[in-house]
C-alpha cells in the first residue's frame, strides 16, 4: 500500500496504543501524570482524586485512539488530549453540588470528546446499554480466575500469538486455542449473569 | 434511518435468550475476532459484512464480543494502569509548565475548522448490478491532485485508504467525524456522499451530495450533479435523476441522458 501521509511521532504513538504497547503506555502514563497531580492538587482536590481522575482520562484516551476517535493536531496533540480530558473531568467533579462555588457556564472546551465521554454527557439507551454491558464485563473479567484470565489477557491485550502462549504454557497450540475458546465463553456467561 | 447502520436496538433480552439456545462455536469467535482486529481480508470482509446485514442474530453476537473483547482489554489496562502507578519516579521535576487553572479561566480552544483540501486519488468503486445503467455509468474519477498541511488532512486520508481498499463503512465513519468537526465542508460532503453510493446506500449519498452541490462554487460541483443523478437513478426516482443529469453539464452527464431517453 502507498504511504500518503508521513508517519510521524504521533502516528506512531497512536499505533503503539492500539497495540497496547506496553512501553509506550507506561511512559505515556508516567510522563503526564504529574501535569494532572498539579492540577488537582491546585484546584482542592487529594492525590487519590488525581489519579483517579487520571486514570479514568487515560482510558478514554486509549479508547478514543482505539476507534479512531481521536485526531491529532500537533506533535504534542495526544498529551494536550490526556490533559484535557483529565481536567474536564476534574471540573465536572468539581462542579458537582459537593465542590460547586462559581456558577459555571457551560464550556465549550473538547467539542470532540463531547459526545465519548464517559460523563454523561450522552444517555440514550443504546449507549447506556452498552456502558453496562461493559462493566459486567469488566468485573466479570476480573473476577475470573488466573489461568484463564492471564491466557485471555496475553492473547487480546498483548497480542501474544497463540503459538507463544502454548510455549509458554508448555501445551499444544491446539490446545491453547481450545482454552482459550473456553475460558471466552466462561467470561462471556459470567458477564451476562451478573446483576441482572 | 438505513443510514445508520450500527443503531440496532439491543436488548440484554435478546442476548441473553441467543446464549441460552446458541452457543458461538469455536470457529464463529475466530471469525468474529478477525473481523473486530480487521485482518480479514476485502473479499471475507465484504461477505462478512453482507452476512451481518441480513442476520440479525449473528449481529448480536458479534457485538457481544465487541463488547467482550473491549471489557478484557479495559480492565486488563486497568490493571496495568496501577503497576505504571507505582512507577512514576518520585523526583518529580518542578511542575514548570503547569498552567494555573483556575476555575473560570479556560483556555479556549479555537476549534479552527479544518479546511481539507482536495487531493489527489482514485476510485475505485464496486459496480452496482442492481441497475443496469448505474452500473454501467457508475466509473471512476479521475481525482485532482493536491498538497497537505494540516492533521485533518491526516484523518481524511486515512479514510481515503479504506475508501480505496473498499472498506466503505470505515471511511464514512472516520468523514463523519471531520464533517462534525467543519460541517459544510463540501469535499467532505462529497466524498461521504460518493462513499455512501459506493456502499449502496443511495438516501445517504443523496443528503450529502445535494449538501455539496449546494455551494455553487464547490470544484466538486459538476461530478456531484452527476454522481447525485446516479444516485436517484438508483433508488429509482428517474426524474430526479434527469434533473441533476440537465443540470450537470458534464459529458458523462450527457451520455447518460442519451441512455435515459
């Protein structure tokens, strides 16, 4: 295929996502984080409240990127966007009745991460829906047990080939994929028993 | 409403009543996982695709391991999140560049609209059988070459390479977004109307190219009269064609016309 386009470091900081990289996430991770700390920090807010608040903007970014959600602008554009995102959170719990001191007008900052969020922003059903689904699924999947959980999580997180993981767990390839068909289904019935 | 593709209403009923009766084989979830990492290739993706229009069950499933597939890759981030947590180095550097926020004093982002320029390229659309004369008027353009400067031009192209490789949906998703973000752009207009047609879904194409036609000064003007005709002549409104046909002063147009007589 032809190269239209040049691939520069935010390309490639944006393909190292999609492949959850993990070198990349982690220093993406580290890098920003303190920029949010001040920022809390600043703006009446604990440490445990930064990095929650960081560590929700963090996977609506890797989100975003995943979809091809997220455009970026500049050289620097997915960092502005980590910050960003943190910080309308931030002001969001901040102007929850708890923290509210200054009427707000409603901003205008982040028109394209307005109707992604994970703030509510948007609730029709369908999106609802789906929002519950996943975090079935999630705590599903956190609940599962090791053998499963550490096979599905090299398979659809890294990205280990099954050849890899039969390696590793000293087992044929077959056999791997078998596992790994069943433990799918293991999660999948979980999540779909949980609260009802 | 046929433009919109992914609002199937679903139900935790549905889902539920379909893993009772049917479990996925081993095989399906392969297959579905291909598609949802997009290494299938054109020819599978397509009949994939076909498939899915026209099951509605396998519909469901396929999104219930999207949503699968998302949640594992969430949490397992999530907990990935933590260990970085722990190492973020403890000498943090003066937090220089921290810009003091305070409440009321938002940096304004100037959403500047990106203005796409037109760009250079080639078609390369599937022929509709449906209608004999729209698939025998339905070619390629010729394209217009043009430079790049600005990152939008980044997400324009980059849908231009699922456009070319066929893959329809993917373009129109990622235009869509551009649209959103300088609405009225009419080569956006009239790429995601000719990427609608190309798709078959000929009302859409109609929305966005009479959206394109209606800047008169639009360069995209002349094959936008045409494609628009071709896209009435599609679903069957013959009138509406030959009036977008007339209007057009094209030679393609013309031709066209002739058959139509």
């Amino acid at each position: 295929m032809e190269h239209l386009y040049n691939p520069d470091s935010q390309l490639q900081l944006l393909n190292a996502i999609k492949d959850n990289d993990s070198v990349v996430l982690k220093q993406l991770y580290t890098t920003n984080y303190y920029k949010i700390e001040a920022l809390v920090l600043k703006n009446n807010g604990s440490k445990d409240h930064a990095k929650d608040v960081y560590q929700e903007a963090f996977i609506t970014v890797w989100k975003n990127v995943k979809n091809d959600r997220f455009i970026p602008e500049n050289e620097t554009a997915l960092q502005g966007y980590l910050y960003q995102i943190a910080k309308n959170k931030w002001m969001d719990i901040l102007r929850s009745p708890r923290f509210k001191k200054t009427k707000m007008i409603q901003h205008e900052l982040n028109v394209l991460d307005k109707n992604i969020d994970q703030n509510g922003h948007e609730k029709d059903e369908e999106h609802e829906f789906f929002r519950k689904r996943l975090e079935q699924t999630m705590e599903a999947f956190k609940n599962l047990g090791a053998p499963c959980k550490e096979l599905l999580t090299a398979f659809y997180y890294d990205k280990a080939s099954l050849r890899d993981i039969a390696n590793k767990l000293k087992i044929e390839e077959n056999t791997a994929r078998t596992k790994k068909y069943r433990c799918m289904e293991k999660l999948r019935q979980l999540a779909l028993a949980s609260k009802k | 409403m046929y433009g919109k593709t992914a609002s199937v209403g679903f139900s935790l009923e549905k889902i539920r009543t379909l893993k009772n009766n049917s479990n996925i084989t081993p095989e399906l979830l392969e297959t579905i996982e291909r598609y949802h990492n997009g290494s299938m290739v054109q020819e599978e993706r397509i009949a994939f695709e076909e498939q899915l229009s026209q099951d509605a069950d396998l519909k469901l499933v396929v999104e219930d391991i999207k949503i699968t597939l998302l949640g594992i890759e969430t949490q397992a981030l999530k907990e990935r999140m933590d260990e970085f947590h722990k190492e973020i180095p403890e000498n943090r550097s003066v937090q220089t560049s921290t810009p003091k926020v305070r409440f009321l004093s938002f940096t304004k982002i100037a959403i500047a609209a990106g203005i796409i320029i037109a760009l250079g390229m080639f078609w390369l659309l599937n022929g509709s059988t449906n209608d004999r004369l729209y698939s025998k008027h339905f070619k390629p353009d010729p394209g217009l070459p043009t430079t790049m400067s600005s990152s939008d031009n980044f997400v324009f192209y980059d849908g231009m390479v699922n456009y070319k490789q066929g893959d329809y949906k993917k373009a129109i998703s990622k235009w869509e977004k551009l649209d959103k973000k300088s609405p009225g752009n009419d080569t956006i207009n009239y790429f995601l109307g000719v990427a609608y047609l190309a798709d078959k879904n000929a009302d859409e194409a109609v929305s966005y190219l009479n959206k394109t036609i209606a800047n008169s000064e639009s360069v995209f003007l002349e094959d936008a009269l045409y494609y628009l005709g071709l896209a009435y002549l599609k679903s069957d409104r013959t009138e509406a064609a030959i009036q977008e046909f007339q209007k057009s002063k094209s030679e393609k147009s013309q031709e066209i016309l002739k058959d139509l007589k």
